[in-house]
C-alpha cells in the first residue's frame, strides 16, 4: 500500500512542478530576504524539543517574518502558546488529510521550508506541495532530495546543531542553543497534578518507556532502583511516568514496592506532562521525550544511553545539572529494527544509577 501511495505522491510532484517550472530554486539563487518560512517538526515528542532552538534562533534571526509549523496532532498542544511561532498545522501522520494538509500549507505561501524533522516522504512533498521556493533538510536518502535547495554533509554532532544549521544556511545569525516551551502558567493544570500526587515534594520521576525497547532500561533493574532509593531515603516518593500503554509496566514497580511509588502513565494529557515533570527533583530516564523535556524546563536529569548516542541526542544546555551514563551499545544498530531488544540497555547496571543517584543527592549539580 505505502509503495503505491509514494508512487502517485512522486507522479503528482512530477505535475506540480511541471505546472510551477519556475518555484524550486537552489541556495544560492536566494536574492531575497525571506518573509514567510513553514519549519517542519511533525515526528516524536523529543524530536519536536530538539527543534525548538532552530526555531527560537529563525524567529529571532527573522523578526518580522512569519513562521508556520507542521506539528503532529498530538504534540501540537504543548506548543499552542509558544512566541516563537504565528500558526501551526497539524500533521495527522502517513497519507491522514494528506490534501486538506496541503491546503493548509498553501494558504501560509512559506517561501521557505525548513526541515527540521519529518517523515518522509510526506515531508519534502508537503514543502514542494505548499509553494516554497526553497526547502532545505539535512543529509537524506529521499528519493526527493533532488528538489532540495542545498546538499549539506555528514557531520557527526548534536541533533540540535544540525537544525541550526539550516537556520545559518537560510541567513539566520543569531543562534540560541537551548531547548525552550511555553511558559508553565496554567493554574488548573498545575492544581490537577498535585492533586494526583497528593501535594508530595521529594518525588522522584521514573520514565520507564521509550519509543523503542532498545532504548528502554529493563523494568526489573527499575525495580530494584526503586527499592534502593525507598529503603535509604524514607522521604522520597517515586513517581512513574509514561503513556497508558505502559501503565501495566508500572504496576508492576508499584506491587514490587509499595504505597511510595505513585504510577502516573497515561493519567495525563501531553499539555499536562511538563507540570508533572516540573514537580520532579530529578528524572531518570532513557532517551525519551520526557528526557527532552524535562531538560527544556531545566529539570535535572540521569539518562541512560546505551543503544543511543549521548553526544548526538543527549542533554546539550545546563549541563551541571544533567548526569549522563553512555555504554557503548551500538552494536544494537546493526539488526534490523524489529530485532533489535534491550540488551544493550542492560549493559547499564543498577548500581552505577544508584551511585549516580546517590551523589545528585549528596552533592546537588555535577
């Protein structure tokens, strides 16, 4: 089914382009200061944080232009009030509103698309499709990259830095390298999540999914943590975050240890997730969304890489404040997706966590 729609997708590219001879151009044709940019995010609930610098760095670098962002439907409520942008549309995932997206897009007129992160090859067909005369994208093997403006390399660097660089390439010179959200003034939703956890302080935030079980930390090594942390320090509360479908691994941790653990999975809809998180003294987790987010609201962190590259998706700002423990587990990369488990996960033992827990508490930032 997916060859057949990128088939009549590549042919209806082919028309529109053969109808607008003249729109695509390379970089180096820019002979204009653009005034309308559509940036593209519409992937993973981390992903999008790691976006928010390119985007904070293009507003600031374009003042008075107009920025567009395709989000995905379910993350697009945490950015409703986020300064950097003027309007956002929503990306329903695969061919979902496909046309009605586009639609969407035209009436926007973006003469520049931004690609910071998005599923192909939806994403260059959603940036040709809504007139940009100029798309830019780091490295890919979209078989559309022929329509991109500009072909960067390779380089081996943070996630964050890639996406400035499609910001410096457009013309952007101003560059903040910090992950950002809309402030947290909700008082509603503020009062509904400590009301969930009974107005407790000393919590500590247990992330225990992940997109991918090769980046989750095996569920019975959570458990023995818990055990650790509850038994040396009384006043300390843990509280397990992830969506409803993980909320069975978190029973799990709470019949192992008890009444302290305070299982939150899918209690909470995304744009309640950051108050949640806020009220952590310290989250430990995977590489995950939460992770992302928990650093954007300068929430400290111990994460646990393994299978992921700390230096590419690990914490990039407030860096006293965030632990990382990196094993050498890539040799994960090498199956196919479907095979890929959480043994390298496991390279990472309980004690060295602890240990790292053990001194945040004794010592506070690194």
């Amino acid at each position: 089914m997916n060859r057949f729609f990128h088939k009549l997708l590549d042919s209806y590219i082919k028309r529109h382009i053969k109808k607008h001879p003249g729109q695509l151009k390379k970089i180096d044709e820019l002979n204009f200061k653009p005034n309308r940019f559509l940036v593209i995010s519409s992937t993973a609930l981390g992903d999008t944080f790691l976006s928010t610098p390119a985007i904070k760095s293009l507003r600031m670098s374009f003042p008075e232009a107009k920025i567009t962002a395709l989000i995905h439907k379910d993350i697009a409520p945490l950015f409703d009030d986020f300064p950097y942008i003027d309007n956002i549309v929503l990306y329903h995932g695969g061919y979902k509103k496909f046309f009605k997206t586009i639609a969407a897009l035209r009436e926007e007129r973006p003469e520049v698309a931004l690609i910071f992160h998005g599923n192909g090859p939806q994403d260059i067909a959603f940036s040709i499709l809504s007139g940009a005369n100029l798309i830019l994208k780091h490295p890919t093997m979209s078989p559309h990259r022929k329509y991109l403006s500009f072909e960067f390399e390779q380089k081996y660097q943070h996630t964050i830095e890639d996406r400035l660089d499609l910001v410096r390439k457009i013309g952007g010179t101003i560059i903040d390298k910090t992950m950002e959200i809309p402030p947290l003034t909700d008082k509603t939703k503020e009062a509904k999540v400590k009301s969930f956890l009974n107005d407790e302080n000393n919590l500590i935030g247990f992330q225990i999914g992940a997109s991918h079980v090769y980046n989750m930390w095996p569920i019975e090594n959570f458990i023995e943590l818990a055990k650790k942390i509850l038994s040396l320090y009384p006043d300390t509360r843990i509280v397990i975050t992830g969506v409803k479908k993980e909320y069975a691994l978190g029973e799990q941790i709470v019949k192992a240890c008890g009444t302290r653990v305070i299982n939150c999975c899918g209690k909470f809809r995304i744009d309640e997730l950051p108050y949640l998180i806020e009220s952590f003294k310290l989250l430990i987790t995977g590489d995950t969304g939460p992770m992302h987010l928990a650093i954007a609201i300068k929430v400290p962190t111990i994460s646990l890489f393994s299978a992921a590259d700390s230096k590419v998706t690990g914490a990039y700002q407030d860096h006293q404040i965030h632990r990382i423990i990196q094993k050498n587990g890539r040799f994960i990369a090498g199956l196919p997706k479907k095979k890929r488990d959480d043994s390298a996960m496991r390279l990472i033992t309980v004690d060295e966590v602890f240990s790292q827990y053990e001194d945040f508490m004794h010592n506070g930032s690194v």
